[in-house]
C-alpha cells in the first residue's frame, strides 16, 4: 500500500493542479494577510473559505483522480497486489497531497507574517487540522461514489450532489426543522444534527476556539457544556475520525466485491 | 495449468459467463477469440482476479486463485488500453512497477528492442498511444512469468514493433510458457497461436488447433472459418 | 457652584483653628479607632497609624477626619459592618478596611453613609467586602480612588462595590470595583457623575442605574462582568466616552437600556460584548460616533422604542449587526459606518451610493430560534442573507442606512 502511496503521491505531487491549488491558497494567504494584517482575523476569513472550498476541491479531485487512473489500476490489479491496498493507496495519496497544498499554501504566508509570534497559532493550527480531516473526508466519500458508479458523468454528478447536500441543503433542512419544531428543546438535536454533518462540525469546532463561542452559549446549556469542554473537543475529534474510518470501510466492503 | 469449472458471471440481468469450463495445458500459444460480447475480456479479467465470479472456481496449477493475490507473481498481463499516470515518467514507471512485484526483471533489452532509450526519462502523459503501448509491452515481457495474458497487444503498433513482438511472443513459447492473446487480427491469430478458444454466449463453442477448425468448417481460410462460427450465433 | 466651595471653605477651616488631633496605634495610649471617635469632637483629626485593628460597628457621629496611615488596617473580622458616618462635613481617606461580614438581611458595608452632606471618602482599600461604599439620603458626596473588592460567588451572597440610594450631587470617580454584585449601583441619585473608574469581573453589572436621573458617566472601563452597564428606568442620562468590553456570556450585554428616556451616548467603544446595546422601551436617545468592534450583536431591539436615532457609528466586524424584534417605528440610521457594507461610491462624497440594511435574515430567524444560530457562518446562511438583500421579504425593508459611510470616522 506505500508504494502505491507514494507513486499516487509523486503522480499528484507533479501534476499541474497540486500547483494551481497550492498557488491559490498561497495567493488567497498573503491576500487576507496584506488587506488586514492581523493574523487573528485573518483566521475567521480563512475558516469560511476552508470550511467550503475544502470539501468540494475534495471532492471533485477524489472522482477525477478515480476515473483517470481507472486504465491505471487495473494495471496494477494485475499485480501482485490486494486490490484494497491499491485504493487505498490512491486514496491517501490523492488526500495527502491536497493537504500538503492546503498547509503549505495557506502556511507559508502565515509563518512569514509571524505567525509564531501571535496568540491566533492554536486557531491557525486547529484551522488546518480541520482542513486536513475535511480533506481526507470528502475523498473517502467521493471514492465511495465513483467506486460504485461505473459512469464517469455520473459518478461526478453524485459527487456534486453529494458536497451540495452537505455544504447547503443539509444546513437548510436544519434551519427548517429548527423553524418548525422550536416550541421543543431543541439543544439536543442541534448537537446531533451537528455531529452528522462532518462541515457543520467542523465549522462550530473552529468557531468554538474563537471568542463566538460565547454567543454560542446564547443558544443552550447543552451545547454550552459540551463544546466548553474538552470533552466535546475531544469527542468532535472523534466524530471526524469517524467520518474517514466509515467511508473507508463502505470502500472496503464495497471493493470485495466490485468487479473492474 | 489453468482449469476453470463451471464459471458464471453476469453484470445485472446480462450474463456474460455462463457455465463456462476451459482448460489449458501448460506450454503453448492460444488465441481466446469471440464476437463482441461473448466474453472474453472478462473471462480473462476473471482470471486475473479483477472481476469476481458469482460462482464456478479457477485453479491454477491445482490450486484455487479466487480471492487471492500472490499468484499474480507468475503471471504477466498486457491491459488493452495503456494509460498511466500521467506524470511519471517512463523509468519512474518501470521502476515502479518492478517495486511492486518481488521478481527480478530484465528490461534493458527489451527498452533498446523498441526504442525507448530516448523516452525514458519523458512525462507518460506526453507520449503518443503507440510508445505508450510499446512501453505497455515492456512491462509485461520484463517479468520471466509462466503465464502470459496479451489482450489486443498489436493496437498502434508500427510493422517493426510488430515482427518484435510477434518474435517475443515465440521466444516466451520455446521456453515452454503458456501464451493467452485476445485479438482481432485473424492474419495474426493464424501466424502465431496453437489453438484457439472460441467463446459463443459465456461458453465455450470450440476449442481445438486452426487445423481442425478449418477442417470443420470446411474453410481454408481462417477468417473465414471464425465468421462461419459466428455467424450460428445468428442463425 | 463657587459660593458653595468657599463656604465648605470656611467650614473647614474655622473650626480647624481649634481642632486637635487624635493619634490610634496599637501602643499608644488610644488603641482603638472606637476609643478615638469617643474623645474626638466636631473638625478633630485622628490618625491611625500602621496597626491591625479588629473592630466593627464603630458609629461615627462627629464632623472629623478620619486619616488612615500606611500600614493602617482595620478588620471587622466577618462579624458585621465596619465604619459607620452619621455625620455631616467628614473627610475618610488612606484606611485599608477589610473583612465585612456577609449577611442576607442587613446590608453590612466596610463604609456606610447615612444622611449626610459634603463629605469626602478618598485612597481607601476595601477587601474582602460585603457592600464596599453604602451611601443612603445624602448629598454632595465625593468618592475618589478607592479600590473595592469582594469575594463574592453568588449575586444573593454578594454586595455592590459602591451602593447610592436616594441621594444627590454625588461624585464616584478613578476608583477600582472588582469581584463584587454590581461594581457601582444607583438607585434614586440625581444629578450625578461617574468618571474614570475601572470596573472588571463583577458577577452583575459594572454599572447599575435605577430610577436615576440627570446623571452623567464617562471615561469609565468595564471589562469582563456579568454585564457592562444597566440603565433603567432613568432619564436624561449622558453616557460618553466609555469602554464596553469583554462582557461575553450567555445574558450579557455591554450596556442595557430598559424603560429610559432622553439619554445620549456617544463616543463609547463597545468591543466583544455578546450584544453591545441591547435596548427595550427606550425613547429619544442619540447614538454617535460609537465604535462596535467584534460583537455578537451591536445592537439588540426590543419592544417599543421610538426616536432612537443613531448617526456616525462605526460598526466593524460584528457577527449580526442588528436585530429588531418589532416594528421599526421612527427610529433612524445615517451616516455610519458598516464593514459589511459592500456598496459603492461613484460620485465620491464618502457615502454609498445604495442604502444599508443592517437587518440579515439569519437574525430575524435568531430572533424566532435562537438554536438556529448554531448554524453561524456556514455556506446556507450566507446564501439566504443574500437573497433576503436582493429581495428583502422577512426583514423590515423601512430600516436601512440611506447614507452609510465608505470609511470608518471615529479611529
């Protein structure tokens, strides 16, 4: 599996839009930096453009990846291989790399701007872990997609859909629910209604690190007690780690019995 | 060497493979031939392990492969369609995929057989489908395999890569090893293969050398004969 | 305003040519404060000098001056009240009193004022205080530089740093309240001023007004309370130039206006307040030149407010500018400054050329749900923000910033 790992990686690593992606979250760094020269604020911009854009570029990357190298893997299938490893390989390799751009790219212009030397380094950390997970995230789940989708056009299509659902609709159906149901408490639900959106979640996880987080206790005791916590932090953690390992195992389940 | 029972497989409601049994001997050339559709290509991607059977089982030398993937050391595979990485360049390739099976491999010669010297060190997303299939080639013939399985290896191949293949297809038979080929070109199949396997509706409809197939059909001519064969597909 | 000093003046003065003065340590042949207060008469001085005194309830009825010097403690013990004037003309400065005891009957107070006119209470450090300062029906009292502390957990348990009731022409000023209920309280004072104090981490409010009219505070700091400000139920107050800041929390507000009438604040920054200025039942009140720095809400506006009318406001980088739970009456927004405002200003005066609506949907829907703002920041919210702007149809579409400003005014 490292090796196929590592190739993905080099494959991906050299290709024109590692660079494009890189350029445009050095470009979008150095631009927040330069119009606001405060790292701290610069922190909440970013997290409505990781929280976004991450997820998509994700995903649309997982699917492309997938079906391009479609001739490619069945290459290697005819090696001397477990064909989960050789996906999962891909996988890593095409997640790994958009991280890589991701933290090299928005990293450069921070540590440049002293980032070491403002109080935002945990937030910025956070930032970038949150972008990592959302990454590996949102490849597992449009691997899932394109593995058990033979047409390409298709299989994009579910791809979309499935960032849109998450991005927007979910949100909307939320807002609706809360709408319509709020004679009840309704502090339990939002909480789960949170944990079951790997965006949403990682939206209040970084909110919570920034002074909001009060305003977020404006809206019940729960939420207030268990994202004040280290707890809920920990626990959030989780939850995305969560959201890697139950794609990986679909995949898993779903690759025993795929024929290519 | 290979013995196949009782294959079926089908994708939906279309059944591709259906009840198939074949078995091949060790040593010799044989072309796997078929009308569209018939199922050759999963045949052979069953054997390789990438499409699974719904039920039926494959043994090589005796011992069952389904599920299984050490036994891919021991045997070379040349896809239809050659598309790699594009970003990689060709000895980036090789080395790869010599990484990735724990055998020796000789490709020195079969690089300067084909040319490819100049090409080594270029990106593979840049090389025309011709190169790409003469480095497809190479990947294949580079392992010492028992088993080789060639689905369509003439495709955009130049007359001089051509004799160089065919002359390696008989290199690898006079050390006794056992040659799978999917085709088209019947001029092809009638210079080169043993026997063939004819696939009609998931089974198999004959399975005998040219000459008793010519002798059946009563056609001299090979192309001939295989229409004659699939021609009772219709009738 | 001059006549009176000069009489306050002579007041002073003329008794002080045959005032005496009555030293208090430990060894001295006056070992008490209670025994001082005994021997002294109208316009004596006594000085305690640096000692640990454990008295309480010591009732002062006598013009003096009660001068504390360095060292000087005294220590009600947690027993009850410690000082209490009963007296017109006194003078309090320099004493460190601590330790008063904690009662939910009576209102025990390291100091305690009843009835009196033209006093001073100055440098004094009250620690570990149920009530600090406890002026009742007095006038023309001025409290300078002290600093107040108490150790209260709970609002029941605790006292306010500087407690004011019915009294008038008080001066409260560069003194330091912290860890207490309400770190200054007013209830029933007049025409009163409250400047330079800091106040920080007191479990209520840094600033309480009730029934409270014509008082003026400004210059003041409150960080970190419970709440910043609460005003109610008063009249022309004029609040400038203060720092809100820090009041986060659950309730908290930066400044709470409830049932007033006639005030003007401006020049205050409020930054990092769960709601800035939340205001309900407010009338005629001018908001300028106030800066909204970071918070949840600038202004919050509930019930019915009429003539409210805010001018030259910077409001930057606030999460919901605004929410408004009824009608917008004739309440006017011109001329500030919105951060979000995303128009543009061709014909270069320094005002949009389109009109600011400070009102999202997502805070209307706030208003309705507070659960929904869990969904803060996320990609859905801004696209119905958006949409509302393109069209409003939730949000009241008569309150908007005809004028905003294209550049901040109040740096």
């Amino acid at each position: 599996m490292l090796k196929i790992l590592k190739y993905s990686f080099y494959d991906l690593m050299r290709s024109r839009w590692s660079y494009v992606y890189f350029g445009f979250y050095l470009l979008l760094g150095f631009v927040l930096l330069f119009l606001n020269n405060d790292v701290s604020k610069a922190v909440i911009t970013l997290m409505n453009i990781i929280i976004v854009l991450t997820p998509l570029i994700g995903t649309i990357f997982g699917v492309m990846y997938y079906y391009n190298s479609k001739e490619f893997t069945e290459l290697l299938l005819a090696q001397p291989i477990q064909r989960s490893h050789i996906i999962r390989g891909q996988y890593v390799g095409v997640s790994l790399s958009l991280t890589l751009s991701l933290v090299l790219g928005l990293g450069i212009p921070f540590v440049l701007y002293g980032l070491f030397m403002s109080a935002a380094i945990f937030d910025f950390g956070l930032l970038l872990v949150v972008g990592a997970f959302l990454n590996f995230i949102f490849v597992a789940l449009s691997y899932n997609i394109a593995l058990s989708t033979e047409n390409k056009i298709k299989g994009f299509g579910y791809a979309i859909l499935m960032w849109l659902m998450l991005a927007v609709i979910y949100d909307g159906l939320f807002m609706i629910s809360l709408l319509l149901f709020n004679e009840y408490p309704l502090d339990t639900f939002s909480l789960a209604a949170t944990m079951f959106n790997p965006i949403d979640l990682s939206r209040i996880l970084i909110l919570l690190q920034l002074d909001i987080s009060a305003l977020l206790g404006y809206t019940g005791a729960v939420f207030k007690k268990f994202f004040g916590t280290s707890f809920g932090m920990l626990s959030s953690l989780l939850v995305l780690v969560l959201w890697v390992w139950l794609p990986l195992l679909r995949m898993n389940w779903k690759l025993k019995k795929k024929d290519f | 060497m290979i013995e196949i029972k009782d294959l079926h497989k089908s994708f939906g409601k279309l059944t591709v493979l259906d009840g198939l049994d074949l078995s091949i001997k060790k040593g010799g050339i044989f072309a796997v031939l078929g009308p569209n559709g018939s199922g050759k290509t999963t045949l052979i991607k069953t054997l390789l392990g990438m499409v699974i059977p719904n039920s039926g089982s494959i043994a090589l030398h005796g011992q069952d492969i389904l599920g299984k993937h050490q036994y891919r050391n021991h045997l070379n595979y040349l896809p239809q369609i050659a598309n790699f990485p594009p970003n990689l360049t060709v000895s980036e390739l090789i080395k790869m995929v010599k990484n990735l099976r724990p055998k020796a491999a000789n490709e020195k010669g079969l690089i300067s057989l084909f040319g490819l010297e100049d090409f080594l060190s270029k990106k593979l997303g840049n090389l025309s489908g011709g190169t790409k299939q003469k480095v497809n080639i190479v990947l294949t013939f580079m392992f010492d395999s028992e088993l080789i399985i060639l689905d369509e290896p003439t495709t955009g191949l130049d007359p001089i890569s051509l004799i160089h293949l065919k002359q390696l297809i008989q290199q690898e038979k006079a050390q006794g090893k056992t040659i799978l080929i999917t085709t088209h070109i019947m001029s092809f199949v009638d210079e080169i293969a043993d026997e063939i396997v004819f696939l009609l509706d998931g089974k198999i409809y004959f399975k005998g050398s040219i000459e008793v197939l010519k002798k059946e059909t009563g056609h001299k001519d090979l192309e001939a004969a295989i229409a004659q064969l699939i021609s009772k597909q219709y009738a | 305003m001059k006549k009176l000093c000069i009489l306050i003046g002579l007041l002073a003065c003329i008794p002080a040519v045959f005032a005496k003065q009555i030293v208090v340590c430990q060894t001295c042949e006056v070992s008490t404060v209670k025994e001082a207060i005994a021997m002294a008469e109208d316009g004596d001085e006594v000085r305690v000098q640096k000692g640990w005194y454990r008295e309480n309830s010591i009732v002062i009825d006598k013009s003096i001056s009660l001068i504390g010097e360095e060292g000087a403690v005294i220590d009600g013990e947690q027993a009850a009240g410690i000082l209490i004037f009963e007296t017109d003309h006194f003078t309090i400065k320099g004493l460190k009193i601590i330790n008063v005891g904690v009662s939910y009957t009576v209102d025990h107070a390291a100091i305690k004022v009843v009835r009196a006119k033209d006093f001073t209470i100055e440098d004094c450090v009250l620690e570990n205080v149920f009530f600090g300062i406890l002026i009742e029906k007095s006038a023309r009292g001025r409290i300078r530089r002290n600093n107040i502390s108490g150790q209260g957990t709970t609002e029941a348990g605790s006292g306010n740093g500087v407690h004011i009731w019915h009294s008038t022409g008080m001066e409260v000023s560069a003194n330091e309240l912290f860890h207490m209920r309400d770190g200054i309280y007013f209830e029933f004072v007049d025409d009163s001023e409250v400047f330079h104090n800091l106040s920080y981490q007191n479990l209520r409010y840094g600033l309480h007004f009730m029934f409270s009219n014509r008082d003026i505070y400004h210059h003041n700091e409150f960080r970190n309370n419970g709440s910043g400000v609460a005003v109610m139920f008063s009249k022309y107050i004029s609040m400038y130039e203060n720092k809100f800041m820090n009041n986060w929390g659950a309730a908290s507000y930066g400044l709470l206006l409830k049932e007033i009438y006639d005030a003007e604040i401006y020049r205050n920054v409020f930054s990092k307040n769960t709601v800035a200025i939340k205001g309900e039942g407010c009338t005629r009140i001018q908001y300028t030149h106030n800066t909204f720095l970071r918070n949840g809400w600038a202004i919050k506006i509930a019930g019915a407010c009429y003539t409210n009318i805010f001018e030259k406001n910077d409001f930057m980088h606030n999460y919901l500018d605004m929410s408004y739970y009824r009608k917008v009456n004739d309440n006017r927004f011109n001329n500030n400054y919105w951060s979000e405002y995303s128009g543009y200003d061709l014909d270069k005066d320094g005002l949009g050329d389109v009109p600011y609506r400070p009102v999202k949907l997502f805070s209307y829907l706030v208003n309705k749900t507070p659960e929904s703002l869990v969904l803060l920041r996320s990609l859905f919210v801004d696209i119905l923000n958006f949409s509302e702007k393109v069209s409003p149809v939730f949000t009241p579409d008569n309150l908007m910033d005809k004028n905003p400003l294209m550049q901040r005014i109040n740096d």
